[in-house]
C-alpha cells in the first residue's frame, strides 16, 4: 500500500484546512446542544445541514419518535427529540460506508461550561470539542476533501448525525440499525485516546431507572403508617453497588436517587438511577436477575418498585473482522505518519449499535483530547488535520481497493456462523 499522487493532493488539502477545521468546532461549541435542550439542538442541527449540503448527496431530516422518561416522581413522560440528519451520497457505489456522529453533548442548558478557551499548553477546552463537535468538523472535512479525489466515485456513504447519543440513543437507535444494514464499514468520530490509539473492544451498557413507591405519612404524628419509599431506594442501592468485583468485569454505577422533601414527611415516592457496564451478554442477564432479586427485597418493607430501562448498547468485542478493520486502520495510519494501535474501553458508543447491526466499525476517529464528560474536556488542534487526513486516508484506499471492505464484512457474517462473539 502507498500512497499515489492524488492520495497527496488531497492530504495536501487538508493540511491546509486544518485552521479552518478548528475554527468551525469552536464556533459550534458555543451552540448549547445538551440532550434535552432543543432549542440549541435545533440551531445546531441547521447548521449541520448547511455543511452537509454542500456535499453532492440527497440530505433529509429524520423525525424521531418521542421516548418515555422516568420523573422524578416516578411518572412516565414524553421526551421530544429533534430530527436526526442523513446524508446519501452515491447509493450505488460498489463500495458503502457508514459515517455516524452525534451533535448532542452532556451539558445541560444552564451549564456554565459554555466557551472555549485556549489553555497555555496548547490545547482547547471547551463543552463537546473533543466529543464531539470536533469530530464532526473532521468527518465533514475529510469527506469534503475525499470528494476531489478521482476515485471517489467507487465509494458511496451515509452519513448520520443524532441528537440523542449521549442519552443511549434511545429515539435514533433504529435509524443506526437500518443503516448500518446497507454498509460494508462504518467509521464513528468519538475522541480517540489522548495517545492516538483507538478503542478495540467496548463493553455493553445499560441506562436503568426503578421507580420505587411506598406511603406518604407524617413523620411525627403517624410515623408507623407511612412506608420510606427512599430508604428503599437507598438500601437498593446499596445491594446493586455491592454487585461491583462478583462477576467478572462487571460494573454498576449508582448514578442518582430522586424523592423526599420536607423533613417532617415520610416520603412515599422516590427514584433510584443507574448505569451498568458488562463485557458480554451473559454478564447482562446475570445483572438483570440481580436486579429483580433486589427490587424482590423490598417487599419486606410494604415497597412496590417498577424497573424502567435496559440494556442499549450490546458489547462489542473484537472479532475477525473487527480485527481485519483495525489493521487496515493502522496501515493506513503509517501512510500519512500516524502510529495507530488500539485497546479495550469501558466506554459506549454508537460503534456498538453498528456492531450489533452486523457492521464492522472502528468507533473513535474523532479528535486526540481527553476529560470527556466533564468540566475539563479537551481536544489538541492540531489533531483535526491528523485525523482527517486519517479519515480521507482511509476512503481513498476503501476506492482503490487497497482495503477490501466487501472483505471485511464479509468476515463479519463469517464470524458470526462460526459462533464467534457477535450481539444479538
């Protein structure tokens, strides 16, 4: 595998946009697109579209279904979420990519964290740069500067951007199934590790709510009658924690527990939040029936306890042609000066949702940065040009046929008769 001069021409490019590629994640950085806020969600989406638009494609604006979420006073709700973005280009192409993002972040509507700013070490920090406006900016830019390549015909994409990811994709995960249905690769732009490497395998991951009621009751005068709907909670909170280190590599993470009010009130109503990671299916069963043992205990306190939310997003572990996929990943990287290795992650993303969909994927193509989820998020620069070089790298050897994508995934459906691991 080398590079040709068309290969060049088109790092060449990129190398040059580098600035701008940078510029346009900060500008949209300063969009607040947490899950729930849709009105930054809707502005960021427009802008979205207008970058897409330049693409030579058919673009459309995907209405998603409303989803049921849990209150905190246990009562079931209706969750709008804005529309998700697809983008075809070249439908017919004898080779199909994937490409997914999200334009949601973490941070809610009333987050200070709202700007970027330029620390002494060079780096940026600012709400979603590194996860992952600024993997967007490098997905779109590397797809702008593939498109001057003479063989760009051979390689037809989809393009699908969210607004629900960091949530678990609850109202877009079936649009990542049915498109990754129609794909031989898929390519994901969350941060890779602050070193470069790439995420091998994930785990699975499961967002759970149990909406716990007991009786209301006045803490002094009838104290006895009333049942402590969060103690409950606490004390089933306790047990799932107490799950950490039993089975394998299995992790529970009690997130939050809603209810109670004034002091001198039993409270009756109360909701227990968390999340739960596990490296494989059978780990997952093996949690849903600690669970139910669990919320079984409460009875002894005159406690009802309803079990909302389940597993999302199914393990994704390195199979042969998740295998072949990384390769051909770290070839190219040494093409365009990247050293690229990759390791297991605890973290989730849409890449298993592909996964699952049966298509191969190399998930974190995104930007070098770090401190994701948090006040200090952080992404380098200078990895916008890195990774979208990268990127285009990758399309262009897709087109030549210098990475067998038909190959790969026909790996994949070879993996999953031979009973290698594969969620279902």
């Amino acid at each position: 595998m080398r590079l040709t001069a068309d290969d060049e021409a088109v790092l060449a490019l990129l190398a040059d946009r580098g600035g701008a590629l940078v510029a346009r994640a900060e500008a949209w950085c300063a969009i607040n697109t947490g899950s729930r806020n849709l009105a930054g969600l809707e502005e960021q989406q427009g802008i979205l579209a207008e970058v897409m638009g330049r693409l030579s494609g058919d673009l459309e604006r995907l209405p998603l279904a409303a989803t049921a979420e849990i209150g905190a006073d246990g009562a079931t709700r209706s969750q709008r979420h804005p529309d998700a973005l697809r983008l075809t280009v070249r439908a017919h192409a004898p080779v199909q990519v994937v490409l997914t993002g999200h334009y949601d972040t973490v941070y809610p509507v009333d987050s200070p964290f709202r700007s970027i700013r330029h620390l002494a070490d060079g780096a940026l920090h600012g709400p979603g740069i590194a996860d992952m406006k600024g993997g967007l900016s490098v997905m779109l830019g590397a797809l702008e500067a593939f498109e001057t390549h003479p063989l760009a015909g051979r390689v037809g994409y989809r393009v699908l951007l969210s607004p629900d990811e960091e949530i678990g994709s609850p109202a877009s995960a079936p649009l990542l199934a049915a498109v990754a249905a129609g794909g031989h690769i898929g390519m994901t732009y969350e941060p890779c590790m602050p070193d470069g490497a790439l995420a091998g395998a994930r785990k699975g991951s499961g967002n759970f709510h149990i909406a716990i009621t007991g009786r209301t009751a006045h803490a002094g005068r009838d104290f006895a009658s009333g049942r402590n709907a969060l103690a409950g909670a606490a004390a089933l909170a306790a047990a799932l924690d107490a799950l950490n280190g039993l089975h394998g590599d299995v992790t529970v993470n009690i997130a939050r527990i809603d209810g109670g009010g004034a002091l001198n009130v039993v409270p009756g109503s109360a909701v227990l939040r968390f999340n739960i990671r596990v490296p494989d299916p059978e780990a997952a069963d093996w949690c849903l029936a600690r669970i139910r043992e669990a919320m079984a205990d409460l009875a002894a306190r005159d406690l009802g306890a309803c079990l909302h939310g389940g597993f999302s997003r199914p393990p994704k572990p390195v199979n042969a042609a998740q295998q072949r996929l990384l390769e051909a990943v770290r070839d190219v990287g040494a093409l365009v000066g990247q050293p690229i290795a990759w390791r297991a992650s605890g973290g989730v993303c849409e890449g298993n949702n592909l996964f699952a969909a049966g298509l191969p994927n190399v998930d974190t193509l995104g930007v070098r940065g770090g401190d994701i989820h948090s006040e200090s998020e952080y992404a380098w620069p200078d990895s916008f040009s890195e990774r979208a070089c990268l990127s285009a790298a990758l399309l262009m050897k897709l087109a030549s046929g210098e990475v067998d994508a038909r190959g790969i995934h026909r790996a994949n459906a070879e993996s999953t008769l031979a009973g290698q691991p594969r969620p279902s």
